[in-house]
C-alpha cells in the first residue's frame, strides 16, 4: 500500500492542527505516516499515526532519502504552507501533492489584514487605506530583506538556489502575493480553519479551499483527575500554549498576576497549566482555589469551563469554539497567527483580547468580567459552536474532496 505522507512544521502545534485529517484518511483505509525529526517520533506515534525520521529542518534533502520515496511508495504529500522545501524536492516526482495551512489564509485580499495583524477591518474608507498600508509596509520589507541579501551577501535565497538545483520553476509556481513567506501556485491548498471563523471575503483565490475546524479528539490522553476541583464552583482555565517562553519571556510574572485576581475571588476556581519551563516555586503563595499542572489534556479541561484565558493560538480557540467556552485572549508573538486570531474571535463576539504587557491584576479582572459577564459573547459562541458540530457530520465530504486530488 502506497503513503499519505504528511510533511508539517516540526511543532506540537501545527502537528495537533492536522491530526483529524490524517484520522479521516486512516479511517479510510489510507497508509498514513508523518516525516518528522527524531525529537517527535514518540509524540506521532502515541497518536496512532507512523514517525519517518527525517530531520528536514536541518537537512531538507533527508527527505530525499526515506525508504517510502525511494521505493516509490507513496500515494501524496500532504505538506505544511511552510514546508517550501519539501514542495521544492518533491516537484520531480509523479504522485499528488496538497498544501494544507495551519492558520487563516495568507493570500492578500482585498479588506482583508495580513494573518498576523491586530487589524480588526471594517467597511471604512480608514479600514481600507490601514490595511492597503499594512499590506504595502510588509510587502516592501520582504523585497528589501531579499535584495539587501543578495546585494552584500551575493547569494540566492535558499529556496531559490533549492529550485535551480532541483529544475523547479521557481518563478512559474511560486506566488509572493502572501503574507508569510511564499506560497505555491501549482499545488492545491486546503486552509484548515471555518470560513465562518475568518474575515468576510468576497472571493477565494484559485485552488484554495477551507476545511472547517478539523477538531482532534486525542485517544492517548488518561481521564484527568478531578478530585482536586471543586465542582460547585465556576471553573476558569488558563493556558498560554507550548511556546511562551519563547514568545513573551516574562510570561511567569503574568500568571503572578493572575493568581492575586483569584486571591481576592474565592468563590472561583482557576486550572492554570504553566508549561514545562514554569517552577511552581516560581509563582509565589498559591491559594487554595488556584490549581496549578504543567500540562493538562485541554479537550478533557474546557467543557467544564466558563472561560479560558489563551493566548490565541490557532488550536486553542477553534477548541474552545467547539465546546461553547468564551475566551480571553493575550496574544504572545508579534509575527504569528496570534494576533489574527483575537482579531477574528473580537470581530465575532466571541470573546475579548488584550494586552499582556500591559497587564496588571486590576485590568486581568475587568477584562475577565467583560467576558463573563457578557451575554452577546455566550449568545455568539454558542451559535458558532453548532456551526463547528455540523462540520464534523460532513467529514466525508471534504475527504473526499482532497481524494479527487490525489
């Protein structure tokens, strides 16, 4: 039986975003595995799914080397929007490749920000100017990176001289019409996110495609123990994603913040996963009513929650979505699908953002009142939650959308 390779950014959280599309193939009866780096074999496995070793990061023509393409076993390539390599290398070979997105969709629209914008657009002629602006900035900084390389360093960027390497026509397929890196013209791409969560657009671009949700039910997570939450007491949950650290380094003093709101509000419970990098010791006298883990199985947590605080990652808040949960939402990294995504779930009332840095206990609890407190935000998200369930009954459909492809 031939492969569905799937070839995604080699992180925990675009891994996660693609695992319910990679359910629905197997269900079928497809040959699924992922390439990925030896520091996630174990984490693919344990979701069921067969780990190729290739450090494709490090070495993009490792991939070149694993047994399913030199034994010209495989069926297609389902490859990250970021994984320009590996659409590069495999160009040359006969088999179908697809492109999924992990966030909302690159492409420039008109009205519509770049994904990593805090723009919220409006019907404005001010909105319209903004966003042209914005647009117009990013697209100027991306020519000067690549022209001031090429003029002090003399050198291609690297995709480019992958291309010429491999005979990839690199200008013929590949669109620089994007908000994040490129993107290619002569693959099919399915972004893995609810149009009825983006921004209104009036047209798609040619062989775009969006999926719905794509909600990962995860099998290898044990029942999380209660025991120690209280169950007569309203729940909230705060999470701010794998990557804080890295993002807002001083992410700890945050949570110090948060853990004073609940010290003056007994009556509420926090559940607050802090990560691996966060010591307990760190966070100062705890309460009883705070709970602190380093992890947690999320789609076990939300459904008793009545808000999470996120930081607005992609996976997070089609989650919460999914289980009707308001959010609060801080957004972290300045160049991610972060700052997008509060955008959206503020432009549909389904919950508030704010600023962490410029945070403080006193604006923490009014921002998490304005959420709980706000009954167009329930109204909104529970109407949004039914959108969410009925894509699931129409799993079939976009399967066998992306099987006409391959």
């Amino acid at each position: 039986m031939h492969y569905i390779l799937f070839i995604i950014h080699p992180a925990k959280g675009p891994l996660n975003s693609t695992f319910r599309l990679a359910a629905l193939f197997q269900q079928r009866g497809g040959k699924v595995a992922y390439v990925v780096p030896d520091t996630l074999k174990d984490f693919i496995c344990r979701q069921g799914f067969e780990a190729i070793v290739a450090d494709i990061a490090g070495d993009p023509e490792s991939l070149l080397r694993i047994s399913p393409l030199r034994n010209n076993h495989v069926r297609c390539a389902i490859l990250d929007a970021d994984q320009l390599s590996a659409g590069i290398l495999l160009y040359r070979y006969a088999f179908s490749k697809i492109v999924v997105n992990t966030t909302c969709l690159s492409d420039k629209a008109p009205g519509i920000p770049p994904f990593f914008s805090s723009i919220i657009p409006s019907r404005s002629w001010y909105s319209r100017l903004r966003i042209a602006l914005t647009w117009h900035i990013w697209f100027t900084k991306k020519w000067w990176r690549t022209r001031m390389g090429k003029l002090l360093h003399n050198y291609d960027p690297y995709h480019e001289a992958l291309a010429k390497k491999y005979n990839f026509p690199f200008r013929e397929c590949m669109s620089f019409d994007r908000a994040w890196l490129i993107g290619f013209r002569n693959y099919p791409e399915f972004i893995l996110y609810p149009p009825e969560l983006d921004f209104p657009r009036k047209v798609l671009p040619p062989d775009k495609y969006f999926t719905g949700p794509l909600i990962y039910h995860p099998t290898e997570d044990a029942p999380f123990d209660w025991s120690r939450i209280p169950a007569d007491k309203p729940l909230v949950y705060c999470a701010l994603g794998t990557l804080a650290h890295v993002y807002y380094p001083d992410y700890i003093s945050f949570f110090r913040k948060l853990i004073a709101v609940f010290r003056e509000q007994p009556d509420v419970s926090l559940l607050l996963s802090v990560g691996e990098h966060c010591r307990e010791e760190e966070l100062g006298d705890i309460p009883d009513n705070v709970h602190v883990y380093t992890k947690v199985p999320q789609m076990q947590i939300l459904p008793r929650c009545r808000m999470m605080i996120t930081h607005g990652g992609s996976n997070s808040i089609k989650e919460c979505i999914y289980h009707g949960v308001p959010m609060l939402i801080y957004p972290l990294g300045e160049m991610t699908d972060q700052h997008g995504n509060a955008a959206r779930i503020v432009y549909h009332r389904l919950g508030v953002r704010a600023n962490i840095r410029k945070s403080s206990s006193c604006s923490i609890k009014n921002d998490m009142a304005a959420v709980l407190m706000n009954k167009d935000i329930r109204k909104n998200i529970s109407g949004m939650r039914t959108v969410f369930h009925a894509y699931e009954q129409q799993s079939d459909i976009l399967a066998d959308q992306m099987e006409s492809f391959m």
